[in-house]
C-alpha cells in the first residue's frame, strides 16, 4: 500500500475505528477526512457513489469502500506483527473487538447497564482492559468523553423519534 492514502470515516464510528486502528497496526501513513453524514462531502459521494457510506479508503486516488474488505486488503497487503497479549501478535481478532469492547464503559454509563463484569468474566474483562491500554489503541480510539456525548444525543434522537 504505497503512496498517498485517505481515509474518510467518523470519529466515533466503530466500522471507520477498525480500518483506523488496522491501519496503524500496520504502520501506514494516512491522512483521517472526518465526514458529516448529514452532509456528506462531494469526495465521499465520488469515492463511494452507491452507499455513500464510511469508511472509504483512497489509496492513490482510488476508493476501496466497506469495511471488512478494507481491513483484509491491509491484512493482505502487510503482513501483521504487532505484539500484543502474552506474546500473540495483534491480528484482525483484536482490530474487530477493539472498537466494539473497547468502549463497553461508554455503554454502560450512558444505558446504565454492566456489559463487562470482571467477577463472571474475568479473563475478557482483564484481556479488554490491556488492549485498551495499549499507546496504539489509546491514539486510535476517541477520548472517553466524545463517545459519551455522541451515544447520549443518539439515544435521546432515538428515544425522541419513538415517542413521535
């Protein structure tokens, strides 16, 4: 994966997060174009003019869009080999729960309900918190406070479209 590559996404999106987190596992220079879905920009319409949905990796001026074929292109593309966990390498297992775990604290604070407990599962609760611990991880994800914000202004648009 040579040469200049873009990736349009959301901050706080878990799908846009992986292929972020992906990239930077592997080493890859990129430059983050942070879209409003409201009102999406004409390169996102232009790189992905059938969903017009993120993320979209450009790489050298031609999109690869949805996401797990993204993550499977940078798999292929460079080898993994970033250590993690007694020794195991930091493979698309770890790129897939980071976003989707990583920030099981958000959810319970905003819903108020225990998705992790570290008494019934101590081995996930210990294996989330060292992979939320990791300087890669930590660059990658959007800080505590931003993905509070944004699940509580979508959860009370959902809570307010129900009732309408």
């Amino acid at each position: 994966m040579a040469g200049r590559v873009v990736l349009h996404g959301i901050g706080a999106s878990p799908y846009s997060k992986r292929v972020e987190l992906a990239l930077k596992v592997k080493g890859i220079e990129y430059e983050f174009v942070e879209e409003d879905l409201t009102n999406k920009s004409e390169a996102l319409l232009r790189f992905n003019p059938v969903h017009k949905k993120v993320p979209v990796l450009v790489r050298n001026g031609r999109p690869i869009a949805e996401s797990p074929v993204l993550e499977e292109g940078i798999k292929g593309s460079y080898p993994m080999g970033f250590p993690f966990i007694n020794g195991d390498n930091m493979g698309l297992l770890y790129i897939f729960v980071c976003p989707i775990l990583g920030p099981h604290k958000v959810l319970e604070e905003v819903l108020g309900i225990k998705f992790l407990d570290p008494e019934k599962y101590p081995t996930v609760t210990s294996w989330v918190k060292a992979l939320n611990e990791l300087p890669l991880v930590r660059e990658a994800m959007p800080p505590h406070e931003k993905l509070v914000g944004v699940l509580q202004f979508l959860r009370a648009s959902l809570l307010e479209s129900a009732v309408a």
